[in-house]
C-alpha cells in the first residue's frame, strides 16, 4: 500500500540537527491570565516534570507510571473529582492528561470554571493530602487495571493505534513493548513517582476569563 501511495522522491540525505536551549528545573511564572471571548473562565494548570532526558522502555515505564497515577489520583472515580463535579466548579469539559517528550514533561489539567483558582487549590490540597497521608495501595490496582483495559482497546482502532504507535516511536519507544513495561511496575514504583512529580513549587495556572 505505502509503495503504491508514496512518490519515489529522492532521499534526504543531510544530517539534521536539532538543537533546543537548556531546559531550567523551575517553572517561568505560577499564574498567567488572558481575556478572550469565552462563554465561560477556561483553565488549564499542571506540574512541570524535571525527570527527563531518556527515552526507550525507561521512558515508556514513566508514561505508564505517571497515567496510572493520574488515574488513581483524580480520575472519575476519586473523592476529589467527585467534590468538584457536585459543587459546579467542573464540567464534562475537565480533563486530566500527561505530555512527554525526552527532553520535557507536564501533567495537565484542563476544563471550563466559573472559579479556576478554587479547582487549582483544590487540587493541591489534594495533592499535599496525599503527601501526607500517602497513597492507597488498593488504588493503585484498580487504576492499574483500567489503564491495561484502555491499551486494549486501542486495538480496536487501526488509526489510533498507529498514532500512538508512531508518536512512541519519534521518542525511541516501542510500544510493542508495553505489556513488559507494564508488568514491571509496581506500588512502589508508583509512590516514588508521585513524590517526584508532584511538586507543588513546579505547579503553574494559567486561566481565560470571558471579555467584558
């Protein structure tokens, strides 16, 4: 198929280089605002993530890792998302998701509020209870399986697939390896992770407010 749809241009041969500036640990500012016309106060916050510079299964281990967390932390069935869903500080339009390159990473979250700052210090109220208190390690299972059920079905879909297959193989990973991967983790890998990217210091707000 790729043979009979691709022209036979000639190949590329110069070396390409690909030069990025150093990366710095701290976050440029915690809180950025801009108006634009928006029905409602759009947001999106997250934790800058300092453990970078690898790829291949190490990498893919850190992105397994940190879904997993995101899961067990703030996804559809925890306390918190709950809390916000009823109170009316979040909608269906919140998300939660991880961003990775080799050479950088976030965790995002992202959503409609009539109070952004209120969902932001929510969750780091959460996330400084979990500090404390720790996490559950019936949690971490549960989490663990719903993502595996998720990688599954990306089966079902030929094009998906091939997308995360090929964005994974840009950063050196094989995602064929996932199920490897995947059964290497453990609990604890999963606490040191947390303690890792969850820096309250490395979190950062940034909000669209509605134009008067």
């Amino acid at each position: 198929v790729i043979e009979k749809n691709v022209k036979n241009n000639k190949p590329f041969t110069e070396e390409i280089k690909k030069i990025y500036p150093t990366e710095p640990q701290n976050i440029v500012k915690p809180y950025a605002e801009q108006k634009l016309s928006v029905a409602m106060p759009m947001f999106m916050f997250g934790f800058k993530d300092n453990d970078t510079g690898f790829s291949g299964d190490k990498l893919l281990k850190k992105y397994i890792e940190m879904n997993i967390l995101l899961k067990l932390l703030f996804g559809k069935g925890t306390k918190i998302y709950k809390d916000l869903y009823e109170s009316g500080l979040i909608n269906d339009s919140f998300s939660v998701d991880y961003t990775m390159q080799e050479d950088y990473a976030f965790s995002e979250f992202s959503g409609e509020s009539k109070e952004p700052d209120t969902v932001y210090n929510k969750v780091i109220d959460e996330v400084k209870r979990i500090e404390r208190d720790g996490i559950l390690e019936e949690d971490y299972e549960r989490a663990k399986k719903v993502l595996w059920g998720e990688y599954i079905r990306t089966y079902n879909d030929v094009e998906e697939f091939a997308h995360a297959y090929l964005s994974m193989h840009m950063m050196g990973v094989d995602l064929l390896n996932y199920e490897e991967v995947y059964k290497s983790i453990t609990f604890e890998d999963i606490k040191k992770r947390f303690k890792n990217h969850f820096n309250t210091e490395n979190a950062a707000l940034s909000v669209i407010k509605p134009t008067e």
